[in-house]
C-alpha cells in the first residue's frame, strides 16, 4: 500500500517507521525500494498535560480505500493510548454497526444510536444483515435501558460505575433510551 506521506525528521525510537514505496508494474521492472525512507512514521509528544500522536500520512484514505483490519487496530490503539481511561462505550457489535450516544440532561437521559450499515457494501445498498445479541457496556450508572425498535425494556446490570445491557435484535436501527 503506498501512497503520499511526509517525512519527518523526528526520534529515532519511534515505533513505526516508514518504508520508501516499491516500485510498481510488471515482475521485471518491480525491485526493492531505491533508497530507504527517513523519519518515523509516527510521532508522540506531551503537550501540557495532554498528548498528542501525528501520523504524517493519511491514514484514513488508506484504511478507506483497503479496508485492512491491522490498520484498523493500530488507529483503535492510538485513539486508546490519549483516552483518560477506558472508553466512553464498548460493544460486542459487529464493526459495520456504528453506536452513538447522544446526552440529554434536560431528560436525565442518554440516547444510544445503533445503525447496522451491514446493507451499505460498496455502490449499492441493501436490506441490512440481521444482528442478534448484541452486548454493550457503557460509562454511567443507569437503571433503566428501554430499545424503542423492539419496544422493550431491557434488563440491565450496574458494575463499576458502568451499565451493561444486551441488544437481542438489531435490523437496521435502533436507540436504547438509558435512564
């Protein structure tokens, strides 16, 4: 995969490093890349008291456009290492359900938003893939968990300052009202 990026002048202990692209054609003229490449290809810093990670190439074209799972988990790992502590939702759900929470302190509710893009592959789209028991755990302490879809309240547990529910069936969308 190869593609624009910029190099950088930077430590040399970062962990990843970049590799010059190869050459591109037939067998007879492809040949290991004509010089190495220089400068990390990801660069961390403290700033205050936060961090800051930068990857000088565009990572998300290229996961876009090749849709490869290890990139996928170094970008997760990324987004894991400046969260200050675990993250906000976590869900057993396939990656082509996106989940959304929405706040509505006027409400003293939470809105989660579960969209099955299961039907959107490519061009064309379609009727979504069916999903079932869908597990999910998400920060706050919250007694109620209702999915307006099924119309139904679902039974929820409370441990450790988090909420854990289980979606039974999710078609194209639903919202779990968490209360």
């Amino acid at each position: 995969m190869a593609g624009a990026y910029a190099e950088h002048a930077g430590p040399d202990d970062s962990p990843l490093r970049f590799q010059a692209p190869a050459r591109f054609g037939p067998p007879e003229l492809v040949s290991p890349p004509d010089r190495p490449a220089t400068g990390p290809g990801l660069i961390t810093r403290s700033v205050g008291e936060g961090r800051l990670i930068y990857l000088p190439w565009d990572a998300p074209a290229l996961y876009y456009q090749h849709s490869n799972l290890a990139l996928r988990d170094l970008l997760c790992d990324l987004v894991d290492t400046l969260l200050p502590g675990p993250r906000q939702l976590e869900t057993d759900a396939h990656p082509l359900v996106e989940a959304v929470l929405m706040e509505q302190p006027a409400e003293s509710r939470v809105l989660l938003h579960l969209l099955n893009h299961s039907g959107r592959l490519g061009a064309s789209a379609s009727q979504a893939v069916p999903m079932d028991d869908i597990g999910v755990r998400v920060a706050g302490a919250y007694e109620k968990a209702r999915s307006v879809r099924l119309d139904r309240a679902l039974p929820t547990r409370v441990e450790d300052g988090r909420t854990s529910f289980r979606l039974p069936h999710l078609d194209e969308y639903d919202v779990v009202v968490l209360e």
